[in-house]
C-alpha cells in the first residue's frame, strides 16, 4: 500500500463522530477510512482531564499502528483534552482536531445570540475559553452543559418523545425566546439536530463543526501530499471497543450521509 492510499484514521468517544466520518466521506470519497468509536468508555465528556487524554492516546495509538496517514480527533472533549500533545507525539502525522463552530455562528448572526451547547469538560477546558474570547464582543454567547444527549445517541435514540420531553427540559430557559444560533459543540449532537431545532424552533439556525473539520482535513492531506488518488472508491472500516456497537455505527453512518 503505497503512502496515498492508506487510511485516514477517525475516532471519537463513541458514535457520535460517525457524523463527522459523513462529512468526510461526503468531500473525500475516494479516500480510505478506518472509524474508531470508544463507546465502552463513553461518554468522555463527565471524565477528568487526565483519564481522556489517557483514552485518546490509547485510541490515537491503535490508529499508528494500523498505518493511518493521519488522525481527525471526531470528538470535541478530546480535541480539547489532546489535540496538542498528540501533535508534539506524531511530529510526522497530520492530527486534526474539532472544535465547536462558534466562528461561523456568531459571523452569520453580528450581534446576535449564540448559544454553545456542549459537553461539561468540553466547557470547561482552556481550549474552549479562548475559541469563546475571540468572539465574545461581538455576539452575545451563552453556554449550555448537555450531559445527557451522548447517552441517548449511544443507546441509538435519535428521534422519539423521550428525547424530546429531555431536551424540552434542558432546553426550557431557551424556548420562549429561542437564540438566533446554537452550536452543536459535540459530535453527537447532530444526530438529534431535528429534535433539537423542533424545540428551538425554525428562526434558530444550526451550527456544528464536521464540514469545518472535514475541509480542514483535505487541506493538511493536500499540503503534506497524502490525498489518494481520484476515481476509486474508498473504503470504510468501522471498529468499536464495544463490539456491539458496530451494527449501530453502520446505522448511524446512512443517516449522516444524508445530514
């Protein structure tokens, strides 16, 4: 296998950076993918600093070592936790990480309410502080600690009046005067965007950060000369820690192909 062709290695806490692998494939079909969900530990977003930098360099490892060209950290709390001593430990390896898209949110809506909706650990990391501080004069941002959606999306709820009576409830302070964006600030949140937009209601815009991460993805490839060559068909492994999780990962990764 030449230097081309090998995998793009992509990996999250769970399922939830499948929808991050859609926006991947999506600009990069023909590129080759190995998708690593941890979901034996999931979530990482209620874990310490220390045990997720821990896990993500546990996972990053297992993707060295099955040849892949580069890492995507499909994971919000581990980008915040790792990204950076993951870059100084594979000097040779294009790492990219996520971020929640707060830049694209708060240019569209000058002035406008943006609210963050992410992890706990991902809110409360360094990283996170200083993405807000960029933008914080010029929109109003809140944030929103949302423990309780990555467990729904790992038991493979996406729709259903359970999710949504939860995220009515964790929502509450927000419907009466919905914000004029909210901001997916984990991976899988995106697959609960229609509950979450039924609940916001039609004048909140959606934000989340897999096309950034995607496009930033084939700009590393292109600028280190890794892309693989156009006109084949990539392939798609998927791996879990829970080995059970596979069938739902493959279920996931249909409907993220059509979010």
């Amino acid at each position: 296998m030449t230097a081309d062709t090998r995998p793009i290695g992509v990996f999250d806490s769970g399922v939830g950076g499948i929808s991050v692998l859609g926006e991947l494939i999506k600009l990069m079909p023909n590129e080759n993918f190995i998708y690593f969900g941890d979901s034996r530990n999931a979530p990482y977003g209620t874990k310490p600093h220390e045990l997720v930098r821990e896990l993500t360099f546990a996972t990053a490892s297992l993707l060295i070592e099955a040849q892949c060209k580069c890492l995507v950290i499909a994971c919000n709390t581990a980008t915040a936790a790792a990204v950076r001593p993951l870059r100084e430990l594979y000097p040779k390896v294009p790492v990219i990480g996520i971020e929640p898209a707060i830049k694209p949110a708060v240019l569209a809506n000058p002035d406008g309410r943006v609210l963050v909706m992410a992890t706990p650990v991902t809110l409360g990391e360094d990283k996170f502080h200083r993405l807000m501080a960029k933008y914080d004069q010029m929109a109003h941002i809140s944030t929103l600690a949302c423990p309780g959606i990555v467990e729904f999306v790992e038991k493979g709820i996406v729709e259903g009046e359970d999710l949504d009576a939860y995220l009515r409830k964790l929502l509450s302070e927000y419907t009466d005067t919905p914000p004029d964006a909210a901001v997916l600030g984990c991976t899988h949140y995106p697959f609960v965007r229609r509950s979450i937009s039924r609940v916001l209601g039609k004048n909140t815009d959606i934000y989340d950060g897999g096309n950034g991460t995607a496009r930033e993805t084939r700009h590393q490839l292109e600028l280190h000369g890794l892309l693989a060559p156009p006109g084949q068909n990539g392939a798609i492994t998927i791996r879990n820690s829970n080995g059970q999780m596979v069938g739902l990962s493959l279920e996931l990764l249909e409907i993220a192909r059509k979010l």
